[in-house]
C-alpha cells in the first residue's frame, strides 16, 4: 500500500466510478408477498471521495451496503467495480474483489476473537508478507495510519482496548488488504460521543492520505455532512435525495432531509460550507 491516489478508469465521458450500483432492487419473501428494501436505486462512488448514504433504520441503507459488498444478491440490477460488472462473480474473482473492497461493521467488539491479541488477529488476516514488507511491518504500518502505537496495541486483548481502539484495530485490519473502498457500515455508532469525532477523522485522514474512496453507512446526518463530500439520502428504500454535502445542507429539498437536518439543529452553525 503506498501513499497514491486509486487509479481509475477513464472513458470518453470522463472518470469510471469505482464502484456502482444501477438500478438495485432487494425484496424479500414473507407470508403473503413480499417486501421491498431497496427499490430501484442508483448510485456512483469515485475515486478518493467521500460519500455517506443517510437514512433512519428501515430504509434500506445497511440493505444496499450488503449488496455492494455482494453479501447479499440483488433481486434486479447491476454492481460494478471499476466498469466491470460483478453482479454475479464467484470462487477467486469474488475473492479478488473482496481484497479491493473492504468493510467495517458497527460492533468492533463481536469482531474478535477474544482469546487472540491484535497481533495474532492481524497475522491471521493475512498468512503472507505483502511486497517487500514482512508481515510485522504491514502490521505496524497499518496500526500506525489509524493512529495506535504498535508497541502498545499488538500485545493486547480486545477487552483490554476502548471501544475507539478496538474500532480502529478493525479499520487496521482492513487496510492490510490494501484496498480501494472502505465501506463503514454504522462503524460510529456503538463509540461514545468523545470518540466518534475521532473515528471520523480516522476515516478522513485514509482518504487523503491513501487516496481511499469510503462509504460511510450511517443513521446521523450530522456525521455524514462533518465527513462526506456528497450525501444521498434514503427512506423506505427510495433514495429521496442526494447532492454535495452543502446542497444538501444548505438547501435540502425533501422533507424528510429537512426532517433530519432538524433533529441536528446546530448543524449549519457548526459546518462550514466547502469552497
């Protein structure tokens, strides 16, 4: 892993986003029918940007997160990785895709295996040296980017860590496959409030520091717009809106936007809007 921007593809029309999703439907089967969590929804996530995707429980976000990463099979519609279509991928090329797009769950505590410290932990994730580095130096590089002291963390076991560092361990853990998208699913949202902000600024360190593209799947607009470049916006599977993160600041359109926004209602006052 170096410290470069991703490359991407490039076609006549500009830049190909590095992931996608075109339009993804999810239902599923109960007594009678059927319901549908995802309802047609498109999105594009580039290169090096930031993009949270907001929506209270039930609306399909979390839904949509597990179809990217191809945890979940979509009922209709497309995921591409790079221009490539990989909707339907098995066996090495899914594996392959799995190292380029890497996750971070909301519990960093159920992660574990509590009888193994970080460092077993991290040598298990990859049994191998990457490049010219040993194993030992990939793990202390990549402690060393989400801020942990190697020295201190390897040695430990997970109930000896904060919930902050434990989170942080588990983004460490990610990036030991030298990924091109982070997708944090609710990663914030079982840290205290002292420690979210530093969780945030973990997650915007990696983008501009390793060129990461980040997903940030979360129920807080407030923490969407401290993070994001752009927000896209979901309520009962439907994407109600989306834009750069002032438009949707500064001029939300929808009501259930402005029913988010309200709940957070320092927000324009503690933001500064984006040259």
């Amino acid at each position: 892993m170096t410290d470069t921007k991703a490359d991407t593809p490039a076609t006549g029309t500009g830049l190909v986003p590095v992931l996608s999703a075109t339009h993804v439907t999810k239902q599923f089967k109960v007594a009678g029918g059927h319901i549908t969590a995802v309802d047609d929804v498109s999105v594009d996530f580039h290169a090096g940007k930031v993009l949270a995707v907001v929506g209270e429980s039930g609306s399909g976000k979390s839904t949509l997160a597990r179809m990217l990463l191809r945890l979940m099979p979509v009922t209709s519609g497309t995921i591409s990785y790079m221009g490539k279509d990989v909707t339907n991928i098995k066996g090495g090329e899914l594996r392959s895709y799995w190292r380029d797009v890497q996750a971070v769950f909301q519990d960093p505590f159920s992660s574990f295996n509590q009888f193994f410290t970080v460092g077993a932990t991290l040598k298990r994730r990859m049994a191998a040296k990457q490049g010219d580095e040993t194993l030992d130096e990939l793990i202390e590089r990549c402690l060393s980017y989400v801020g942990l002291k190697p020295g201190d963390a390897i040695s430990k076991y997970p109930h000896q860590l904060s919930g902050g560092q434990r989170q942080r361990v588990m983004i460490a853990r990610a990036l030991m496959m030298n990924p091109k998208v982070l997708l944090a699913d609710e990663a914030t949202s079982m840290l205290d409030a002292s420690l979210r902000v530093s969780a945030l600024n973990v997650l915007q360190d990696l983008r501009s520091r390793l060129g990461l593209t980040v997903l940030f799947i979360t129920h807080d607009i407030g923490q969407a717009c401290y993070l994001a470049d752009e927000v896209v916006v979901m309520e009962n599977g439907l994407v109600v809106e989306r834009g750069t993160t002032d438009a949707v600041i500064f001029d939300p359109q929808n009501a259930y936007t402005k029913r988010l926004l309200a709940d957070v209602p320092d927000l324009k006052g503690s933001l500064k809007k984006r040259p």
